[in-house]
C-alpha cells in the first residue's frame, strides 16, 4: 500500500494457491467420483481515500482483479447399471475471472468521536460490481451489494472485535457471508 496523494492510496496483491478436491456426484442410476487438482493465480489492484464528513467518513474504493484457475484433466470413475469405468477423463482447461468493483464504505462512529479516533463504528458498503468469466462461453455480468460492518477496538487491551455481513448479487450468482473477528493481543 502507498500513499499517492493525501487521503489517497493505491494497493496492490498477488496470490497463489493450490487445492485438492473430491468429485462425488450421482443420481442412483449415474454415479461419478474422482479426484483432482488445482491450481490459482489471483491479482489485483485497488485505488482508495477518505473523505472526512460531519459525524461520517466516506472510504471509497475501486478495485480491479484478474484470477485465473487451472483445473487440468480431472480423471473420475462412472458407474451405471452396475458397468464400472475408470478411465474417464475430462479436460477441464483453466477459467480466467476479471472483476472491476466500486465500494464507498460509509463510516459512522457510535461513541461521539471522529471515525478516525472511534472506538466503536458502524460501516455501511454499497457496492456496484462487474465481472467478466471465461468458463468456454464467456459471460459477462454485473450487479451489486450491501454490507454491513460493527467495529469496536478497545484502546486499554488492544482488542479488536468485527462483525460483519455482506451479500451480492451479479448476474445469476448470489452470495451472502457473515464473518466475525475477535483479535486479543497478548
């Protein structure tokens, strides 16, 4: 993260990954299990600030990531009607994803104080989100959100406490989290 202007910043993160997944799918007629790999690169940049208000804090955001996961071919096994095969294969190729978002979180300080120096704050996040998804077809979507964020950081111990939910809606897909964060430093 560096700081461009005041109240500005851009940041910036690369991330790898691997997993390891079990396929096991069927109806009682059509039964397919199998194991497989993959593999993930993710990137992504995000040009934020803040803009100080009366009793309020406004942190808008833009974000643009670019992910990319591999799954290669995924060896399974099918069996119907009691016939077992264990030499099918799928190429299921890579699926690149770029996302562009726009978040303002709006900061609301609960205790009187500015949501810089708040021990306590309500944050608000709209969000109006596209992505773009090359799964074979290439689709392209965009949608928005809503999240909600209580903070409280007691200043005498350090401890932090979050909780938050967020939902989003872009194009069929829906989502929906509900996270909670209790850090004690000791």
């Amino acid at each position: 993260m560096t700081e461009l202007a005041t109240n500005i910043y851009l940041g910036g993160y690369l991330s790898l990954g691997m997993g390891r997944h079990d396929l096991d799918m069927g109806d009682g007629i059509l039964d397919i299990v199998g194991d497989y790999s993959s593999r993930n690169l993710e990137t992504g940049l995000t040009l934020s600030g803040t803009v100080d208000g009366s009793g309020y804090q406004v942190r808008p955001a833009l974000s643009a990531s670019y992910g990319y996961v591999d799954l290669g071919d995924i060896g399974m096994t099918g069996t119907a009607y009691g016939v077992v095969d264990d030499t099918l294969v799928l190429d299921a190729g890579h699926v690149p994803v770029a996302r562009i978002s726009f978040a303002p979180e709006v900061l609301f300080p609960l205790d009187g104080l500015s949501a810089d120096t708040s021990q306590s704050t309500l944050g608000v996040v709209p969000r109006v989100s596209c992505e773009w998804i090359d799964g074979g077809a290439g689709e392209d979507d965009s949608g928005g959100g809503l999240g909600f964020t209580l903070r409280h950081v007691d200043l005498a111990s350090g401890a932090r406490f979050n909780v938050g939910y967020d939902y989003e809606k872009v194009g069929a897909r829906e989502t929906s989290s509900v996270s909670m964060n209790l850090e004690i430093q000791f």
